[in-house]
C-alpha cells in the first residue's frame, strides 16, 4: 500500500482513539468504521487505475508512430492518413485522473446550477414585471372619467402615453401572470443546430410553462470576468412546430425531451443577422428538469407521447440507412465525414448550406458509399419536406451517418469552446498547435514516440479536414470527433479522448 495512504490511516485511527476515549464512544467508532470504509474504497480505486494504465500500455499499438507514418499497408482499407487519426482512440486506454475528474465535475456542475438559478430569477422579474405593467385593470376608473373630462391635474399626462412602472400599480390584478401560475414551468437547457461556431456555443435555457404552453428562450452571457447577464433569445409566446410531422401545431409537454428539435421561423424574432440565412431556426434540447417533468405529466391529464405511423416508417428507413453506412465506415469515419463536410463547403457556391438532390448523390459516389435507390427517395422525401428540392448538407450528414448523443456532443463543445475563447467562430491553427497536449497518450508514455509526433499527427489529420489550413471552424472541429465518435462504443472512452488532451 502507498505511504501517504498508510499515513492518512494512522492518522484517522490515531484521531478516532483519542476522541472516542474522551466521551461519545459509539459515535466515534461509527465515525471510524465509515472512515476505514473510504479508505479501503480509494485503495481499491487506486489500485484499479494503475492495473488499466498498464493494460493501456500492452494493448496499444506496439509499432511507433514513425512505424505509422511510414508504413502504408492497405489492410482494413486504411491509408496512412487514416491511421494517423486512429492514434487519437489510444486516449482511450488512458482513463482521466478519477478525483481531478470529480472535483472539476463538482465545480463546473456547481457554476452551472448558479448560471440556472440566475437566468429562472431573470424570467421570473421579467414576466411578472411585465404582466403587471401592462394589465389593462391598473388603469383605474377614476383615471378614466377624469382623462374623459378634462380633470387629470397639470402635468399628468394621459393614460395611453404615460409611462407606467412597477412601483405605481395601484390595483390588485386579476388577467396578470402570477408567480405562482409561472412557477409551474419546465426547464430545458438547449443549443442551436448550426455551423457557425459562434452560434453553435451560444448557452441557451428555455422554459416551458404549463399554465398557457408557452415557452421562452433565454441566453446566459459573460462579459469579462465577472459581469453576467441573462437576455431574452426568444420572446415568450405559443409556438408552433416549422417542420416535421407535427407542422403548425402548438409546441406541448410530449415535444420536450433530450433530442428533440424545436423549430422556429427566423424571421419571427429579433435575431443576429447570421440566422438570417436559413428560414428556420433549429434549437436542440440537450437537458430537461426531470423532477419538473415528472410533476407536470402527474398534474397533466392530457399528456400523451403521440407516435404516428408515418413517423415510425421514417425511423425505420434513417436507422436502416445509418446501419449499413456506419459499418462500412466503422474504421474510416474521420476520413470520409471531414471529406464529405469539406467536399459540400466546396460546392456551395451559395455559401446557404443548401445543396440539390444531384449534388448529394455525386457526394456519396465520390467517396464510395452506396445506398439503394428506393432508400434514398424515401430519405429525401423525409428531409425535403418543404418540397425545395434542395436540404441541409448538415441535416442530410446526420441523417445518413447519425450523430453523436448529446454526452459527448456537449464535451466537443466544451473543448471547442476553452479554446475559442474569445467567441469568434474559428481558432488559428497556431492556437491549436498550443493548446493540444500529447503528454498522456500511451505511446508517449510508453517512450514509443515523442509528444511532437503525436500532436503533429493530431494536426495534419485535423488540418486535411479544413478549407483554410490556417484556421480551423466549429463544424470542421466537430466534424472531426464526429468521424472518430463513430468507431468508440462507450462514452466515457469517447470522453477520454477529449480530457487527455485538451484538459476539459
């Protein structure tokens, strides 16, 4: 056993001994015993981590990276390139230091919960202020018949242009928000489907308010340090759905769950121009209050979660599509989703991210993925339901290959976003460059090869999925994790390629 661990032991017994013959000796034994416990749990932890990390080292690849590098054997249909970008899944035999890993979860969950607490305080005042501001009742009779007869004193001015504010309300309303009809609300965290880095990482909590089923938007902003503020992204209102089987009808409590898409027209709201560019507006919901959905589905009697027919076929035909496509790209995925990511960036001359049903046929040809025919008309009577002729290349991406879940999609973002700190959209490649860290990767470990390699490795597979080699974009980063995501089964494995390297 490791001295600091029999130290801390001698010590917790030493401690224990004194206290307990002192006075509350059944306490203090209990006390000991629990103590006992957690040590012999971290011993067993400990020793657990030092047993995988030489299981990491005799499972990675016994040949160096220049072995890599040099060698260009066509065996699993992998070129040295595609090699290279395998080496980031060796990360994996690598678990992250478990306390670190507690106490920055604890701390980041901690900061997370006060931005919460402070965006529901910021809804609260701007809702109740609101409705009490501009309830007709609180222009009394009295006003009225004055204002109709010429009474109001000099230097009132009328009811419709006076400027009312909290403070002067003189009646109790009855048509108002109350605190308590709002408090019956659901929490939602969310993010918007886009390429644009910048909006990609916008922190995003929208609630759903049982009373009228409305729901608003809000997003939680930092401005240096420590100024924040939580600002209306979308106004409150009833909502319908912009797309899908359930277009034109009012968002409900069955549409909020992990996953869902919540779709709005742009033009609707007072928007940053760069939505502007596509006439729906997608939010994705990553998280929900699952105490509050529970209590609202108990108190609601007409939830039910509606699945049509037609929405069950659609299902059957993506996951048959996405079933043959992930398989055959199972050990090639980075390659051939930054490849197609940088090929449909090349063709859309447009610059609008939509491309035509002939583009994306000539897409899957060029890099050897084969879907039948009948398959592919079904899938773009699924996606085209605008009748457009012409879908998302993202949205046709993720429908074809599917899309990593929300866990590791929010570590991918989190990653991106330490090292696009300032909010811009893109992050110098030379940033990159410092900011990735090879220390722990088992062959640098194992003195199979040196840091450089492995982080010049990193960069050339990264920097071939750019268009601009200077500078590397929110979808091409994400691209790049999507195609390893693909071949790693468990999360936390996915997770551990993103931790050891980039310190998240």
């Amino acid at each position: 056993m490791p001295s600091r661990f029999i130290f801390r032991l001698a010590n917790i017994i030493t401690n224990a001994i004194c206290t307990a013959s002192s006075g509350s000796t059944d306490r203090y034994k209990l006390k000991y015993r629990q103590y006992e416990a957690d040590m012999k749990e971290e011993y067993k932890q400990y020793s657990q981590r030092i047993a995988e990390k030489k299981k990491g080292h005799l499972q990675c690849p016994e040949a160096s990276i220049k072995g890599t590098q040099l060698e260009d054997g066509h065996s699993d249909d992998l070129t040295a390139l595609g090699k290279k970008a395998l080496l980031q899944q060796c990360f994996t035999s690598k678990p992250y230091n478990m306390q670190h890993n507690i106490r920055k979860s604890e701390a980041e969950d901690v900061a997370a919960e006060r931005r919460k607490q402070a965006v529901v305080e910021q809804v609260m005042v701007d809702q109740l202020s609101r409705a009490v501001i501009s309830d007709p009742e609180q222009s009394t009779r009295a006003d009225v018949c004055k204002e109709a007869h010429g009474l109001l004193g000099f230097g009132t001015a009328p009811m419709r242009v006076r400027k009312r504010t909290l403070h002067e309300t003189k009646i109790r309303t009855k048509s108002g928000l109350t605190e308590n009809m709002l408090s019956n609300k659901l929490r939602f965290d969310s993010r918007i489907i886009s390429r644009n880095g910048r909006d990609a990482c916008r922190e995003l909590i929208g609630f759903f308010f049982a009373c009228d089923r409305s729901l608003t938007v809000y997003e939680f902003r930092q401005f240096g340090k420590n100024r924040t503020n939580a600002l209306p992204f979308i106004q409150k209102g009833v909502y319908q759905h912009q797309r899908g089987q359930k277009k034109g009808k009012a968002y409900d409590l069955s549409d909020f769950y992990i996953g869902a898409n919540l779709t709005f027209r742009s033009f609707d709201h007072n928007l940053p121009e760069s939505f502007k560019q596509n006439p729906v507006l997608t939010l994705r919901v990553i998280s929900i209050d699952e105490a509050a959905m529970d209590f609202l589905k108990a108190a609601s009697m007409e939830f039910k979660q509606e699945c049509s027919k037609q929405v069950v076929d659609n299902s059957k035909v993506v996951k048959k599509i996405q079933g043959v496509l992930r398989k055959t790209i199972s050990k090639r995925g980075v390659r051939v989703i930054t490849g197609l990511g940088k090929y449909f960036r090349h063709i859309d001359k447009n610059r609008n991210g939509f491309l035509s049903q002939a583009d994306f046929k000539e897409a899957l040809k060029v890099f050897h993925l084969e879907i039948p025919e009948g398959d592919f008309e079904s899938l773009w009577l699924i996606l085209d339901d605008s009748k457009s002729d012409k879908v998302d290349y993202g949205e046709f991406t993720r429908a074809v290959f599917g899309e990593m879940n929300e866990y590791r999609k929010a570590f991918v973002r989190k990653a991106y976003m330490k090292l696009d700190f300032n909010k811009t959209g893109s992050v110098p490649m030379v940033d990159i460059r410092k900011c990735y860290c090879a220390k722990k990767h088992p062959l640098v470990l194992a003195g199979k090869a040196t840091e450089e390699e492995i982080k010049s490795s990193f960069l050339e597979t990264l920097g071939e999925s750019c268009s601009n080699p200077n500078e590397v974009s929110y979808s091409e980063f994400e691209d790049y994790y999507e195609g390893l995501s693909i071949g790693i089964m468990d999360d936390e494995d996915f997770v551990n390629i993103l931790r050891n390297p980039w310190g998240i």
